[in-house]
C-alpha cells in the first residue's frame, strides 16, 4: 500500500470531522476574522508563545507548502502536537491489522446489509479503479464506513499526488529535531467510529461518492480551494448540513475541541507548542480559536503566505 494511504487511514477521523455540518451563527463570525491558518496564543500566564496551526488531511501535494512563518513556529517551538501521534506510522498500522476489528464494523456487518442495490453499486464503481482497487472490495466493504471516506479523498481530488499534510507538517519538526506528540490516541478515535450508527455511517459515505464522481468540481475539491484561500469562516458556511449526522456534532468535533483546550492549558504552562489539527476544529463558538480565548488567552493572527513568496516571518 502507498505510503500516503497508510496516511490517510491515520487522518480518517480527521477527515470525516472536517466534513461534518457546523451551523453558522454570528457569533461565529468572531472567532477566526482574519484568513489565515496560523494563529498565535499568549497570555493567561504563559512564558512562551504556542501556534494553533489548521490542516487539512488530504490535499494536492502541488498545492501546498509549509510556510516560512509556521516553518519559524516549528524552529522556535519546544513539541509539535498532532491530532494523532503519526511519527510511528508503521507502528499504528501494524497494531491496527494485528487487530482488522478495529477496522471492520462488528458482527461480520458489510455495506451490502446497509444499503440499497443501487447505493451500494455507486460506491462499489466509485472503488472499481484508483489507490483502493488495489485492495479487494470484499475487504473493504466491511470496513468502517467513515474509514473508506479518506480513501475517497485521495482517488476523488483532481491530482495524482495527494499528501496528508501532517506528513509536512512532521517533517519539518524531524528537521529541526522537534518531538512529536498527540492530543489524542489511536484507540481512541477507533472507539468514537463504534458509538456513531453504521448504517448513518454508510449514508455519509453514499452521498461522497455520488457527489465526488458527478461532478468534477465537487465538494472536498471546493473545500480545498476554500481552505487555500485560509478563509475559516468560509470553510465553516459552505459546510452542507447533513441531518442524518448533524445529531453526532458534539461527538466528532465539539467535545474534542473542549477536551484538547483542556489539555493545553497544562501543555502550554512552560513551553512553546505548535498544535496543528483539521482546520474545521478552529472556527465558530465552540472552535478551539473560541475555547482559548473564553479561556483567558489572547488568540491573534499570523500571517502565513501557502506558497514561499514574501513571506514575513514571525
């Protein structure tokens, strides 16, 4: 398997928080007014600085670079924190197929028993060609449906070379000796796939594939346009409600958000961290931009230039 599904099947729940429906209210607006990804964090006691940085996990390679201004967050930083500890890749993924019930729904349940015949022929011929055919669809259909969802956004951009972009982010750390940590575990995220229904699951993963192959400029292609122009607010309107999983909203994002705002408050006491999670966790009331300053802490903007061009630095 290439080394960027391995990736994709780590960002998966990233990815599936990112799409989730966010409901847009004034007060949003507030959070995050300036269009940027970078942000810096200071007061309420803190010695050092930290910088919340917002990905997204799968993206044009083409199309991304890490910028001289989080490039000097990373230098002058003391850890890096992702949403999942990736540094041992391979380590995961082989406790991961040591384990294929962690990956596969239980009760020997696949999508054919969850969908419609003409549901589950649009997501079959969706896998028919591309990264994931060559996996057996026997294997993948009993896969958690949320999990499948990151290998459609890799085969259903419009570019060859998709790149989850903590893999940058984490080789910049590597290259100034930078420590790599998670705000959550593995098993964790597993857990959180079990608690949301599989059918509701599948319905999600229905609606991507039939919207990913009707149209060329489609909705996770949108999304990255959206989020090249660093604009969260925008990312947070153009966020489809979708009803079947909007009830699931606290349990993907906001209850995350709550809990890794939480941890920093201890993390950041002493030393400069760069967090970088899905750029859908920062915007809105209960975004983590939101959460630290109701916290005490002054959240600004950094200006952060995607392409190496005049960059200012910090």
């Amino acid at each position: 398997m290439k080394r960027s599904f391995l990736f994709a099947l780590l960002a998966s729940f990233g990815i599936v928080a990112c799409s989730q429906p966010a409901k847009t209210k004034s007060s949003d607006k507030g959070a995050a007014n300036e269009n940027t990804l970078l942000w810096r964090i200071s007061g309420n006691g803190l010695t050092k600085p930290s910088y919340l940085f917002g990905t997204m996990h799968m993206i044009c390679a083409s199309d991304i670079v890490v910028s001289d201004s989080l490039s000097a967050a990373i230098k002058n930083s003391d850890k890096v924190y992702l949403e999942v500890n990736m540094d041992d890749m391979m380590g995961m993924m082989m406790k991961i197929m040591m384990n294929p019930g962690q990956l596969n729904m239980r009760g020997d349940t696949s999508l054919s028993d969850l969908l419609s015949p003409d549901e589950y022929k649009a997501v079959k011929n969706f896998f028919s060609s591309g990264t994931a055919s060559m996996l057996p669809f026997a294997m993948l259909e009993k896969m958690k449906p949320f999990f499948l969802q990151a290998l459609m956004v890799e085969q259903g951009g419009q570019c060859e070379n998709m790149i989850v972009m903590e893999q940058l982010v984490m080789t910049e750390a590597k290259k100034h000796d930078k420590k790599i940590d998670g705000l959550e575990t593995i098993d964790f995220q597993l857990s959180i796939f079990d608690k949301i229904p599989y059918k509701v699951q599948a319905q999600s993963l229905v609606k991507m594939a039939t919207d990913t192959s009707k149209s060329e400029d489609n909705t996770m292609d949108l999304f990255g346009k959206t989020y090249k122009s660093q604009d969260l607010n925008k990312m947070l309107e153009m966020t489809k409600s979708d009803k079947s999983i909007d009830q699931y909203t606290d349990l993907l994002l906001y209850n995350r958000n709550s809990a890794w705002v939480t941890q920093l408050r201890d993390l950041m006491k002493n030393r400069s961290l760069v967090i970088a999670v899905g750029a859908g966790h920062l915007p809105g009331d209960k975004g983590v931009i939101d959460l630290l300053r109701k916290a005490g802490y002054k959240v600004e903007p950094v200006k952060n230039e995607m392409i190496k061009t005049n960059t200012k630095q910090i």
